[in-house]
C-alpha cells in the first residue's frame, strides 16, 4: 500500500463531485428575475461551487492531507464528502448524498482502470484540477489556493518512479475492488456490463513509451536481435502523437479525467446484484473496526472535530436533488441496503482534553483569503467544516 495515494484519491474524488453538482445546479437553476426566494439561480450556484472549492482547497487542510499516511476505509472518506457537499446553502438528503458519492466513486475508478500508465493517474488529476480552476475563474482568491495545490501536487509526485505509481494506482484498485453500482452514462456508452463491472477497451493509443503490439524480436545470448515474427491482434491499436503535461499549464492529452457532465443527460445508479451480496463485507461501516479510532482521530485533524450546525430560526438552506422526483428520491432511500448506506460520523474529538488544545491551533489558522458573499435570507446554516469558511 502506498502512502501516497490519499491526496491523489481525494481531489479526484472531490473533481467528480464538482462537476455532478454543477450540472445539477445549472439544471435546477431557475433565471434571477424570476426565481422565488426558494428556488435556485445562477448566483446561487456559484456561490456554492466557490464555497465548496474554497473549503477543499483550504491551505491547513491541504497541508494536512498531503502528509504521508495510509488510505482509510470509505466510511471515513465519505463522511469528509459529506462534510464537503454541506460547506454551503446547499443541502442534500440521504439518499442524494448516497446517491453523489455513488456516481463520484464510479467514475474515478473506470478512470484509474483506463489509465494507459500508471503515471498517467496524475494526468487525471490535473485533468479535474483544470476544470475545478474554470468553476472558479472570476474568483482570484480561491484560483490562488488551487494552484498552490497544484504545485504541491508537482512537487511531490513528479519525482515518483514508475514503480512507486504503479503502486499507487494499486492501492487505489483494492480501495474500489467491491464497488461494482451500475451508472446509466457507463451502461448507455456501452463501457459497464449489467453487473456493473467495466469494459476494458482493446483497441486505441498504447501508452507513451510503448510500441503498437504485432511485433516479436529475438536475441542472442549477446543481446544481438537475431530474427523478427509478426503476429495479428484483435484490437486497432495506434501509437500516441505526444505525452501529456506534468506541468502547471498545458495540453495533457489524456481526456479521462475531463467532465463528462457537460453535455446535460440523466444519471442514474443502481446496485448491482454482485453488489447486493456483498453487504455482508460491507458490514464493516457498522461492526466494530479497529481501525475506527485513527480514522477518526485522522478525521478529527482534517475537520477540526466539528459538527454540522442546525439551521438558525427558520432557515433551512437550499435543497438539490440528484433525482429527477423527489418521489424517486424517496424509493432509493428505502431500497438502498442498510449496509451499504454509508451514515454520516459526529466527530466528539473536542471532548478529549488532549486534542482541544490542538484543534483550537489548527482552527485558528484557518482563513480563507477571499471573502464569501453574505446572505441573510438564503440561509446561514453553512457548514463549519473549517472554521472561518
């Protein structure tokens, strides 16, 4: 397992939820002269898409994140996305979240699995972290604190062997191994199969480096080639033009990783039926584990122990439904297994006398470098992921 993997899995992770909420927000978003005091509008939307970057791109919480450390189980993770997804007026029920976190999860893993090279898992990043930078294009402030990850992001994995990448995208395989939920885009482009496993392409460009196969070359003890055999293969394969960039700008080349949301269409997910036997593996998010205690400790340091606090008098913030109906929404959440809902953590790491010293640290160097838009009547009730966010 690589300890190099967490930054990697959490700002892909993080790119695919941005971009589901951008296309849900843009399609729910009604035009400013004629939205209720409920309804959505454009300035709404990108509100929550900077408050949301601007709290993920928090200096203190990236510098936390980039620390070498083993990956946690899902549940932790998801209960940081959960935090996440609520850092600003936007609020999402169960099922939705369910939902988000389904469909985030799917896509970076056909990413990691279609990636020509294991390098290449660096590419998409910076593929979603491109993007993430277009979201937030008119606000410098937050632009700074992505490229400042950006660069973090060069310094420390430019320099990693092709073997310690291959580890990587290892680690990161075995963390997505048992998530096998069908998504409607997959299953219509014809890339997952009914049971929700991938399809793995057999034809288009070899990974830079690499020659077309169809070509066999023997040697001598000397190392001298003494003869050549060809041989047919069943895909169309095709050498690359260029390699992508590892740089702050430039044409990466690889598209896996771009968004793919950006022609609007329905997404759906579905738990698959190999899915649906494993609840009894993924009973882990209720039994004990005895690993819970770090994760929440580590947990305890990325979200400053803090919980979601209750809306104040009667705001309640505005609601996005990744259904099309809330009837639909309603179904998913009674069908979904109970062991493979993933329940939110309350963090009461304050209550440990040893940790609120450190905490309070943490808490009071947290600041965001541009300020947020006030809204007395579109709810206060943001989330304290980061305090001062």
């Amino acid at each position: 397992m690589s300890a190099r993997t967490l930054p990697l899995l959490f700002l892909n992770l993080g790119g695919e939820m941005l971009y589901i909420l951008d296309q849900r927000l843009r399609a729910q978003s009604i035009p400013g002269e004629k939205a209720r005091k409920d309804e959505w509008t454009d300035v709404d939307r990108k509100r929550v898409m900077n408050d949301i970057i601007a709290t993920m791109f928090n200096k203190k919480f990236m510098e936390e994140l980039f620390k070498p450390q083993e990956l946690y189980s899902k549940k932790a993770l998801r209960t940081v996305y959960d935090r996440l997804a609520h850092a600003s007026i936007m609020r999402l029920n169960q099922a939705s979240m369910d939902k988000l976190y389904d469909l985030m999860t799917m896509a970076f893993k056909y990413q990691v699995l279609l990636c020509p090279r294991p390098r290449d898992v660096l590419l998409v990043t910076f593929n979603h972290l491109d993007a993430i930078k277009d979201f937030i294009s008119d606000s410098p402030g937050i632009l700074n604190q992505v490229d400042e990850t950006f660069r973090r992001l060069i310094e420390t994995y430019n320099c990693l062997s092709d073997g310690e990448f291959q580890l990587i995208r290892q680690t990161l395989l075995i963390f997505f191994q048992d998530m096998h939920i069908r998504v409607s885009i997959f299953l219509k482009d014809k890339v997952q199969n009914s049971n929700g496993r991938f399809v793995l392409p057999i034809s288009g460009p070899v990974p830079w480096g690499t020659e077309v196969p169809g070509l066999i070359r023997m040697f001598n003890h000397k190392g001298v080639e003494v003869k050549r055999a060809e041989f047919s293969t069943a895909g169309n394969y095709i050498t690359p033009q260029r390699e992508g960039s590892f740089e702050l700008y430039g044409d990466r080349v690889l598209k896996l990783g771009t968004n793919m949301y950006s022609v609007t269409r329905p997404v759906e997910t579905h738990m698959s039926g190999s899915s649906k036997n494993l609840a009894s593996q993924a009973k882990e998010n209720i039994a004990p584990n005895p690993l819970a205690k770090e994760e929440l400790n580590f947990l305890a340091r990325l979200l400053g122990g803090l919980d979601i606090q209750k809306p104040s008098g009667g705001e309640t913030g505005f609601r996005l439904n990744l259904f099309t109906t809330d009837e639909e929404e309603e179904h998913a959440a009674q069908t979904r297994p109970e062991e493979l809902s993933y329940k939110v953590i309350n963090i009461e790491a304050t209550r440990e006398p040893g940790r609120r010293a450190e905490l309070s640290r943490i808490l009071g160097e947290l600041e965001v470098a541009e300020p947020r838009p006030g809204s007395a009547e579109k709810g206060e009730d943001l989330l304290a992921l980061m305090d001062g966010l």
